[in-house]
C-alpha cells in the first residue's frame, strides 16, 4: 500500500510534519468511472477510468466496492431497465500506528455529467464571466483550499439560497486561523455563486420541480509562474466541518466533497444507492 500511493502518502507526511497534528490532515482521492446497473439495481459491471492514475490496488479496492453495492432500480415507462451510469468515488487515507495506510470510500456521486442531458441542471453560459476571484488575504497568506456549494434555484434558474456545506484547506494553522480562512474563501465563493442562473430540467422525473439543489466545488489555488500545472489526483489537506443547506431534508454528508472540478450535481439525479458504501 504504501509504495502504490507514493505520492500522497509523501505529500501527507510534508503537511503532518508542518502541521504538528496527523488528526486533523486528509489525504484522498477522486476515483472516476461508470457501472452497470442490472433492472434488479445490482451493479453488473463497473469500470476505473485510467486506474494507474490512483494506483491499482486502491482501483481495485473501488471496483469491488461497487459491484457489491445495490441501487433504487432505473425504471423507463414504469419499468426497471438495464442502466449505465458515472460515478466519482472519493477515497480517503489513514495512517496506522505501524506507519502503513489505510483505504476506505468516505462518499460517491453519480450521473449528472452529460451537457446534453435536458433533465438535470446545467450552470448558463454567463456564470464564465463571474468566477469568483482570489481574496487578497487569502493570497497574502498563501492560503489554498477548495469550496463546496450547495445552491437553492428556482424555476426561473435563478439561485435563491445558498450554503458552503465544507471548505477544505490545504493549509494548516491554528483553528481560529483555519476557521477565518474558510470563512474568506467561503464568503467569495458565495458572493458570486449568489448571481449565478442556471438552466433548469425540462425533461425527465426533477421537470416538474418548483426548485432544484445543486451542488459544486469552488477552487482556489496558487500556481508558482513557470511551474507545470499541479497533479490533483491526490490531495492532502484538513477537511472543514459541514454545513447542512436548511432547505434539503436528506443531505447526504459524505458525498459533499465527492465532486470533480467543474461539475455540477443536481439533487434527485443519477440512481440512487441503497447499500453502505464500503462492505465488510
């Protein structure tokens, strides 16, 4: 295990050591892919997109995850049906007393992924032109860090309400320092994410909706000029606590930061799990 996940265990090391406290650092990753689902909601087949990207034993600690799992059954015209699906599997690190790792599916997401797809919500081409931009405190302090919106919208696409349901930083600090820095990061990605409108459902079982939840990460981070771009795959960071948006009766907590970036996640999209995420 721990020779597979070099590079995050190492980069969990770098962060523990500057941060003095192994409690509060997280080191996980977004593992991509689709399934199979039989009309019985039984996962038939389950496929990892580029499994060499995560290291193949945690590819194949997913994969066999997920073909135990059992969803709501994919019904069309009333009837359960043969379904395919995307799914985003996020997988967290723990560090054992011996000093090996351990594995274990914290949270998932499924569907949503198609931009032609009329009966999930889509961002409109406006929101481009009003990304949130970097706070200056949080440049100054070199602070990085990733928002996770929960956002109300109503039948117009407009968004009424809106919630940083967690904000994890890649930083670590005191927590009065860590808590004003979520709040910093947070209250930008809200600022803009408030104005946003969004193409709402027009087809399929969320059309006749009076208003949607949708769900998006906001990242901030810092490139160094003429460094390459920075690997994602793995990151190490200390997770904040979550926030539950007032208006959704169900919230599903641990699937609040098993999102890619640039995606848009519709409540009531995708099918829908039934068994517990990891088994045995």
């Amino acid at each position: 295990m721990k020779k597979v996940l070099f590079g995050a265990t190492l980069a969990m090391a770098t962060m523990v050591a500057q941060a003095g406290n192994l409690r509060d650092v997280e080191s996980s990753a977004l593992v991509q892919g689709s399934l199979v689902l039989a009309p019985d909601g039984t996962v038939r087949d389950a496929t990892i997109t580029d499994p060499a990207k995560y290291g193949q034993a945690i590819s194949d600690m997913v994969r066999k995850a997920v073909l135990q799992w059992r969803f709501q059954p994919v019904l069309l015209d009333g009837a359960p049906v043969i379904a395919k699906s995307s799914m985003r599997v996020r997988v967290v690190l723990k560090k054992n007393p011996d000093g090996n790792y351990t594995a274990r599916i914290k949270g998932a997401t499924f569907g949503d992924d198609d931009p032609g797809d009329t009966g999930v919500l889509h961002a409109a081409e406006a929101n481009k032109k009003l990304y949130p931009h970097y706070p200056e405190a949080a440049i100054r302090a070199r602070v990085q860090g990733t928002v996770y919106l929960a956002l109300h919208v109503d039948r117009n696409g407009r968004v009424t309400d809106a919630v940083a349901e967690q904000v994890n930083l890649d930083n670590t600090g005191t927590d009065l320092a860590l808590k004003r820095y979520r709040e910093v990061l947070a209250k930008s990605a809200l600022d803009v994410a408030r104005t946003w409108t969004y193409r709402v459902p027009t087809t399929g079982k969320l059309a006749g909706q009076d208003s949607w939840t949708v769900h998006l990460p906001v990242r901030y981070y810092l490139n160094t000029l003429g460094e390459p771009p920075r690997d994602h795959t793995w990151e190490t960071y200390v997770p904040g606590p979550y926030t539950r948006a007032p208006w959704v009766d169900k919230p599903d907590v641990n699937a609040a930061d098993a999102l890619a970036d640039g995606a848009v996640q519709t409540d009531g999209a995708g099918p829908v799990l039934l068994s517990p995420l990891n088994h045995g």
